[in-house]
C-alpha cells in the first residue's frame, strides 16, 4: 500500500504540506498558558445584609442557603464566611468536568428555592451569584495626581468608563474593582439628637422609602374613545433623590402644630461611598485597583494585548488631566519569559539531534531526510491537540522536546533501512525504497504502535495530577503516531529523491 506513495510522491510531499498548514493553523487558534488549567470550577453567592452582625448573617441567611445548595449536582464541597461589616459569601466548588455556566444554573435554582424565606433586606439588597475564574490575568491601578480626585471619583469612573470596555473584550472573564466605592447616600445617624426627639431607626427608613420613590403620576387629558381631547399631559415626578439637599429636607415627623422634624436634624447627609472596607493607593496617590481574569480556554497573550490597547485608547479618549494607569501584574510576562525558554530548549534539542544524525549517519544528504521529516510530526501535533482541548503551555512544550529524540527515530530507521539496501545489493536509490517498504513498513507500524502505547494509558489518570498527565500523553503519543506515518510516505519518497548510491566508490579527496 506504502509502494503507492513511491509511485506518486507528490502525493506524499503533499500529505506532509497540508499536516503542517493544519498544523500551523492550530497554533494561531490554540490557547496559550503557563499551566493547564486545573482549579475546579467556583460559584459564589455574595449577600449583602447592611448592619447585620456576622451571627445574625450565619443564623438568618448562610444556613438556608446552605442547606438548599448542599447537594446541587456536580458539587464536591462548599465553604462560606461572614463578616461583622455585613457581608457574607458562600463559596460552592465543582468537579474538573462540571459545565461552569451550568454549575451557575444549578446553584441558582437552589438559591431561588429559599429567597421568599430571607430577610426582606437581604432580598432587596440582591444575591449575587457568579461564576469566579481562577486564572488571575492583570491587575490595574487606576490613579490620579489631581488632588481633587479622591478615591471615590476613580472608583465610579473607572466603573462607569473602564469596566463596560473592558469586559466586552474576547477572553475577559470579569473585570471587578477591588471594594465597593461606588458612590451612594450616605446618612449617618446621630444616636444623642435620636434620643432626644425619640425618634427610632424604622421611622428614618420608613420616611426615606416612603418620599424617596421612584413614582409614575399618569397623565391627564388622554383621549377615552368617548370624546376627543385637544391637550394631553403627562404629569412627572421628581423621582428618587439624588443631591444631600433632598435628603436633608425630608420629613421624618410632623404633627398638627405645623412643628417638622426633617432629616438633617437627626442626621448628616453625604454623597459617599457605598463600603469604606478597602483603600488602594499608587505611589501615595488614590489609585482604584481592578483585577482582570480570563475565560477558560482563551488565549492569556492575545488578551491581554486587547486589554492593553483598550486601556490605551480609552487613556487618550477618556481621561481627564492628571489621571493615568500602571499594571502592576501582568500574566503575560511570566508567561511569555517561560515559554521564550522552552522554544529556545525546543531549537537547541532539534540542532543537537540533527548534529548527532549527521555524525552517525556521516552524509548531508542522509542528515537532511530526518531534519525534514521530524518538524511535520512536531508541528502536526497540534492538530490534534486543538481536537483534544488541549493548550499550548509548559507541559505540552515540554512534551515537543522530548519526542524530537523519539520521532527522529522512525526517519533514521528508513534512511539506514535504505542505505543498507543499496550497499549489498547495489540498487538505486528508488528500488532499494521500494523493497525496503515491503520489508520495515510492519517494523514501523509496531515501534510506533508500541512506543504510543506506552503513553496512552497515562491519558486516562483523573485528578489535577492527571490534567498534567494527560496533556503531555496526548501530545506525546499524537506527535510519534505522525512520525510513523510520515516515516512510511514523506521519508521514503525524500530518499528517493535525495540519496544517491556511493557505496563501493572511492572518496573523494580534498587538496
């Protein structure tokens, strides 16, 4: 069957081009990484309980929500945690094969299941429920020298100008600001003026929900079908407060004597922040720290050139005077700096084989056959990692060097097959190929298939350990299954083509 590739080697030279074309197209479009991935997925569930303490967070919400999530399917274990700033998070971690936007699913019909039974505060407040990437990508200050740009300006600009671009960019898994600086309305309750007018908290929030609404009068004049109208109006609300002013000015207690208690005399009213529980600072200037992750299965290289070009633009369109960025983390340096090093070791282990073939093998010609035919199984391997899910990291590099002194095998069994045909029986070059195919194909087919089968097994391995395993395994075994196939198509017909017969002849000598 092999013989067909003799007769057509164009055929063969062809096979070879489209292994390597496909080949380079799966390194354009493989993920780059420093490591496989191996965290689990994790789903966390933030709630939020303004001035709760963190036993009444653990009574009141973390143990129904709890019990509910316990046992969503795909689950290994949960951990959750409370603090006396009333906030709380429940940490739920999945199996390696769990969907993440499933496990998503799941923990969130089980927290819907116990919503009605928690507290009205937390219910209106919001439970948010997220998947977490555990693969850290940048992390960015935001900062500014203008001395009238406190934290809370950066944070809400950052919000409203850096997070939507950012995040909308291919890869970004989330883009989150370290902290809640948000702004918000801040009322902060004086104790001794509350006592003295007996006031209690339920009356202030009572007022607050009651005159700071959100409100749709109607509109008047609409025609009724019975009779036409020549004016409509549609009347407006002054909606939900926005300024300190508004707030200061509403009526927390009235009687009919015409005496008012507002606000403001029971509280100071600010525009602030929404938490006060984190401070970020850059080179002693207020700086908004935001940490940047990426979705599984993306390209770490090609993302985060995204998001530096993105930051790029929006500094020159966006920012005001005085305001700048600086990465204070950046995957892509240790990334880059690991794998520069293992193409290095990659060219060094390729020059060093192919120094070694030509001392041994004691001809140019017959050194140039396996140096061709080793770089189609090495570039070929990742096709088939793209069809494994595999990435291109340190493990799968790693594994590229070693089968150079693997693959480089099945050429020069060929190319020693051939010249020994040639010396006893004194063929051409094309004969002897053609007899030898006869004689070493099934040679080959069982080094290749028991070489293979050495590492397929380690494929299998479970765990974290195993992700490891298996990328080098897969990619192993698909770049020596290459090798044999390139040693039974390409190799031949390069021997037929280069070699020549100079066994029996006098060497030349060189004056």
């Amino acid at each position: 069957m092999f013989n067909k590739f003799i007769q057509r080697p164009v055929l063969a030279i062809v096979l070879s081009l489209v292994i390597i074309f496909m080949g380079v197209l799966a390194v354009k479009t493989l993920p780059v990484s420093q490591f496989p991935s191996i965290a689990p997925p994790m789903v966390v569930v933030n709630i939020a309980y303004p001035g709760a303490s963190a036993d009444v967070l653990v009574n009141s919400v973390l143990i129904p929500l709890e019990k509910s999530i316990n046992g969503a399917p795909g689950m290994k274990y949960m951990t959750s945690d409370a603090t006396s700033a009333g906030e709380a998070t429940i940490q739920v971690v999945f199996d390696l094969d769990v969907d993440p936007n499933q496990a998503v699913v799941n923990v969130k019909n089980r927290v819907e299941q116990v919503t009605s039974r928690l507290p009205e505060l937390v219910q209106r407040e919001g439970l948010v429920i997220s998947y977490t990437s555990p693969n850290m990508l940048m992390y960015v200050n935001l900062y500014s020298k203008d001395p009238k740009a406190d934290e809370k300006f950066l944070y809400n600009f950052a919000s409203v100008n850096i997070i939507p671009e950012v995040s909308r960019l291919k890869g970004v898994g989330s883009a989150k600001i370290l902290g809640s600086r948000q702004y918000a309305m801040r009322v902060w309750l004086k104790p001794d003026r509350m006592r003295a007018y007996n006031v209690s908290t339920d009356e202030v929030m009572k007022a607050l929900a009651e005159q700071s609404v959100i409100g749709s009068p109607g509109r008047i004049g609409q025609s009724s079908g019975k009779r036409s109208q020549s004016l409509e109006y549609v009347l407006t609300y002054e909606g939900r407060y926005s300024k300190p002013e508004q707030y200061e000015n509403i009526i927390v207690r009235a009687n009919a004597e015409g005496e008012i208690l507002h606000l403001k005399d029971v509280a100071d009213i600010e525009l602030g922040s929404e938490f006060y529980d984190i401070y970020s600072n850059m080179d002693g200037h207020p700086s908004a720290a935001i940490t940047l992750k990426q979705t599984y299965g993306s390209n770490a290289s090609d993302v985060i050139k995204e998001v530096k070009e993105k930051l790029e633009e929006l500094k020159i369109s966006s920012f005001p005077a005085g305001m700048d960025y600086q990465i204070s983390y950046d995957v892509s340096s240790f990334l880059d700096a690991s794998i520069e090093k293992v193409i290095h070791t990659l060219a060094e282990a390729f020059i060093l084989v192919a120094i070694v073939v030509f001392i041994f093998l004691g001809d140019w010609r017959s050194t140039l056959i396996p140096t061709l035919a080793v770089p189609v199984s090495l570039i070929g391997a990742f096709i088939f990692m793209q069809m494994f899910g595999l990435t291109i990291n340190l493990i799968t590099l790693f594994a590229l060097v070693l089968a150079i002194g693997i693959v480089v095998d099945n050429a020069i069994v060929v190319v020693e097959a051939v010249h020994t045909k040639m010396a006893e029986e004194h063929l051409s070059p094309y004969k002897a190929v053609k007899k030898v195919l006869q004689e070493i194909s099934g040679a080959i087919i069982a080094i290749t298939l028991l070489m293979t089968a050495v590492f397929i097994p380690v494929s299998f391995m479970t765990g974290p350990v195993g992700i490891f395993y298996r990328q080098f395994s897969i990619t192993m075994a698909t770049s020596i299954v290459i090798s044999g196939v390139v040693a039974l198509t390409l190799t031949p017909v390069l021997c037929a083509m280069i070699l020549k017969n100079t066994h029996g002849q006098p060497r030349k000598k060189h004056l």
